[in-house]
C-alpha cells in the first residue's frame, strides 16, 4: 500500500470506541483504522469541495480503460482544468502589485522590467508547488498544516496566516474603494467605498450556488476588464518599444531603485494565495489512487497556471511602463501612488473621448473586487483547514469578511485624509505580509519534500535545491524591507527593544519550522525552542 492509498482509504467500522473531537494526522486516522473506528463517530472533515461541487474531467472511452498511462493531450480537457491557475494569478494583479507597478515605472523606468518577469516566474513556481500538493494528496495546505503541525505551532501558523489575509484584504478593499472614489469624483468618500466593496462576499455566495465554472467565468471577465483596461493606456501613451525589449531582456539595478526593486519581488509571493490554489485545483475530480490521472491534472494546471501568469505578467508590464512613459525622471515621480495615479495621468495625457482617469479607474476596479473576492475564498479554505469547523459555507465568508471589512472601515476613516496617511498605510501593510512569507513558504516546501505526504509525488532533490533557494531568496528581500522599514519608524529605544524580542521570536519560529522539516522530534524542537527564548529573555 503506497502512503497515498493510505490516506485515502476508507477507515472500517466494528467496535465503537470513542474518539477525541480533534483535527487528526494521517498518521491518527491510520492508527484510528488499526483500532475499527464507527463512520460515525469520526469528527467531520473540512473538505475545499463537496463531491457535487466537483467538475468531471473524464471525456472519452480511453480515459476509462487505459488507466496506467497518462492520457495523450487534449484541448477540451485543458479546457475543463482551466479557471483554478487564472483565480490565482488576481493575486499578481491585486491593488497592491499595481501600486508597485506604477511606482516601480515612476522611479526606476524601465529598468526593473527584467526583474518583474523572474519575479513573475518564481511566483509560478511556488504556485506550481501549491497546486502538486493540493491534486497529489486530494487536501489543501491548511489542512495538512493543522496535520503537520500540533498545539502552539498550528495555532501559530493559522494566526500568522490570517493576519496575512487581513493584511492583504485591507490593500485590496482599499484600492477598490479609491476606484470608486475616482469613477463617482470624488462624491463617494473613501468608507463609503469600504462599503459598497463589502458587497463582493454576498456577490461571491451568489455565484458560488451556480457553480464553480460560473464563479470562474465571473473572474476571466474581471480579468479581461483589467487587461483591456491597461492595454488601452498602453496604446494611449505609446510607451517606447526599444526600452521596453532592452529593460526585459538586461538586468539593471542602481541604488536608487533599490526600494522599488524589493517591492516589485515582494509582491509577487502572497501567502495567502499559496494556501488558495492548493483549494482551489480539487474542484476536478481526480482519482488520487491513479498515478496517471494525478500526472495528467499535474500537467494540465501547469499549462494553464503558465498561461494565467503570462497574462498577469502583461498586465503588470503594462502598468509599469505606462509610469515609465509617462514620470520618470519627473519631479512627481516620488508621489505617486494609487489615490492620484489617476489625476497625473489625466493631467499628463488629458481627457478625450475616453479620459484616461476613468480607465484607470475601472481598471483598478477591475483588480479589487476581484482580488477581495479571491481574498474571501481564501479565507474560508484557511479557516476550515486550521481549525476543521463544520460551518456553513456563507457563516465562514461572512466571518472572513468582517476580518477585513470591520479594521478597513476604521482605517478609511482614518486615512481618507491625505495621500501620504495612505501611503503611511500600504507600507505598514506590506510589512505585516512580508513578515508572514515564510510562515506559508516553508510549510509548502516541507509538506511538498515528504514521500509519507506526496507519495511518488515529492519533489527531487534537484527540484528541492532549486525551491529552497528561492525561497531562501524571497525571504532574504524581504528581510531587507523588513530592516528598511523599521530602521526608519523606530526611534524610541523602550520600541526597539520590543522589536528586538519581537523579531527573536520571529526567527526562533522560522528556524523551528525549518527543523521540523528536516525531521527533528517535535518534543527536542519544542525544548529547544523554549531554551532558546529563555536565554534571551
């Protein structure tokens, strides 16, 4: 029996003996099986989908026959698989990345352009490594985190990983509500904005009853929006094609752009979206005791997770040399973020049949309903995964929602004062989900590493060295803006020495999950942990 006939064989039921309301490992449902459990009595589990929700791949006589040799390509079936990698690219196309887009162009040009096309391809590769995980063990990330991880360690992970999701959902309910803003001029003030925004949760539960293809479709058109949207100004401004060729193709990077640089790499891996499409590939049906149907869904997810990100990686390509075009080298470079984009843009290029500004406007629109949709799927798959709650689908969106909705009002009430509060803002919350990358990069590196979790499904050695690396890479980048950002904010010496423990704790963490990756007793992990903290307490 291979590990992944293990964890998805079914338990027997004989005797009846009593089983703790806990989330439970594969290695607790196997000794639970060893000892005859009642179906009954198994606590329930969280599933991303039910069985009904699920959308049927197998199309043709082979498909039921030949079961051993993974079936030859076919359009319609890389059809059927399409819609879980473009859900996933709206985190590369959030409100977020296109501030950094539009800043990265403003400040450094065109010269960046090389790096957001290899930070585009590491994103792919994580992403890669979320949907292996999710089709080769029939389970997403966050329930096999609350299985790899028992007691403080889980709770710690789901806490960093929510704290994340609120972080982003913040940016991203933020920057649709600036869209709104910008579209109504400026009569519908930035909570007012919040508001109208908080409708996507009801907006999502809505097509969610018609279907997963429905939900998707919902998103293309989001998708397409935006890519016409950009492609629009991009054709307006007739940014320079030479430049363009010469910033992608050679590496360029002065200490001036520096800080843009860190921005455009760390907006590229969002922790939450690394638990999303972990999710979101086991809307197909896929038999994962059949090596061949697992490689074949594999395969598919790979081509059109490519095709999603290429496009997201254009859309970004266009936002960024749109600034370039336009700023750089202007004395407004340094002050533009997502609030004025729109009027510099208005004021450099003028109105028109089609102003500018209101392109712009439904563009970013466009990239944040979508995104903070994407963020309430997220946060329901991370929800149930840590913490196994049997709750109605529509209870846990609202609960996820009011996560975010409830500190973002407060914060557009706040912040709806100045560019520069909001400005204030953003760097705070790129901070708060800089911080939290490893705690999903690690998890998906270790869990994607063991054969007792992927089966013949783990990744090789090469494979391993090569993740590790970037992961090692992304959290390094992040660590310097982490470094930048509180040299710069921290003055008080009682503050620093809050952030010194703060920051020992952090990294205690890092290192303990890094050790339980490579196999280390939670027990000696554990001790070793409190020892550490202990001595610098």
């Amino acid at each position: 029996m291979t590990p992944l006939d293990l964890v998805s064989s079914p338990l027997p039921s004989s005797k009846k003996t009593k089983i703790p309301l806990l989330p439970m490992s594969t290695g607790d449902v196997a000794a639970v099986a060893g000892a005859g459990e009642s179906d009954a009595l198994l606590p329930s589990v969280e599933n991303a989908y039910e069985s009904s929700e699920k959308i049927s791949i197998a199309i043709s006589d082979d498909d039921e026959t030949d079961a051993d040799s993974v079936p030859s390509f076919s359009w319609r079936k890389l059809w059927l698989f399409t819609g879980p990698g473009f859900l996933m690219s709206i985190a590369f196309l959030d409100p977020g990345n296109l501030e950094g887009d539009l800043q990265a162009g403003a400040v450094a040009g065109y010269s960046l352009l090389w790096l957001l096309l290899w930070a585009t391809a590491m994103g792919l590769l994580i992403q890669l490594l979320s949907a292996r995980l999710g089709v080769a063990t029939g389970k997403h990330l966050a329930e096999l985190c609350r299985e790899e991880y028992k007691g403080w360690a889980g709770v710690a992970l789901w806490i960093m990983t929510e704290l994340a999701l609120i972080g982003a959902d913040i940016q991203e309910v933020i920057g649709s509500a600036i869209a709104i803003k910008v579209l109504s001029r400026g009569v519908l003030p930035l909570w007012a904005g919040v508001v109208i925004t908080a409708s996507d949760c009801f907006i999502f539960l809505f097509l969610e009853n018609y279907g997963v293809r429905k939900l998707e479709a919902a998103f293309a058109v989001l998708i397409g929006t935006m890519a016409f949207s950009f492609a629009w100004m991009f054709g307006k401004t007739k940014p320079s094609g030479t430049e363009l060729l010469l910033g992608i193709l050679i590496p360029k990077l002065s200490s001036k752009t520096i800080r843009q640089a860190v921005g455009v790499v760390g907006c590229v891996i969002m922790p939450h979206n690394v638990f999303l499409h972990s999710a979101l590939v086991q809307s197909r049906k896929i038999d994962i005791n059949k090596k061949s149907r697992v490689q074949e869904a594999l395969n598919y997810y790979s081509i059109e997770s490519t095709i999603a990100l290429i496009i997201s990686f254009m859309i970004n390509l266009f936002v960024t040399t749109v600034f370039a075009k336009g700023f750089f080298g202007s004395k407004e470079a340094d002050n533009i973020g997502l609030e004025n984009a729109g009027q510099f843009l208005q004021s450099k290029y003028g109105g028109g049949l089609f102003p500018i500004l209101y392109i712009w406007g439904v563009g970013l629109l466009a990239a944040g309903q979508s995104s903070t949709i994407t963020g309430t799927y997220a946060g329901q798959f991370i929800m149930g995964g840590f913490l196994n709650l049997p709750l109605k689908k529509w209870l846990r969106a609202l609960i996820t929602r009011s996560f975010a909705i409830i500190p973002t009002i407060i914060v557009a009430l706040f912040f709806d004062t100045s560019n520069a509060a909001l400005d204030v803002l953003n760097e705070w919350l790129n901070v708060l989900q800089s911080v939290q990358i490893p705690f999903a990069l690690i998890p998906l590196l270790t869990l994607v590493s063991k054969e007792e979790v992927m089966g013949v499904f783990k990744i090789g050695h090469v494979m391993k060295m090569v993740t590790w690396t970037v992961a090692a890479l992304l959290i390094i980048i992040n660590g310097y803006l982490l470094l930048e950002f509180f040299s710069s904010e921290v003055h008080s010496i009682l503050v620093g020495s809050i952030v010194c423990v703060a920051i020992t704790l952090y990294v205690a963490f890092i290192v303990y999950l890094i050790m339980h990756g490579q196999g280390l007793s939670s027990q000696n992990l554990a001790a070793g942990f409190k020892r550490f903290v202990g001595s610098e307490n």
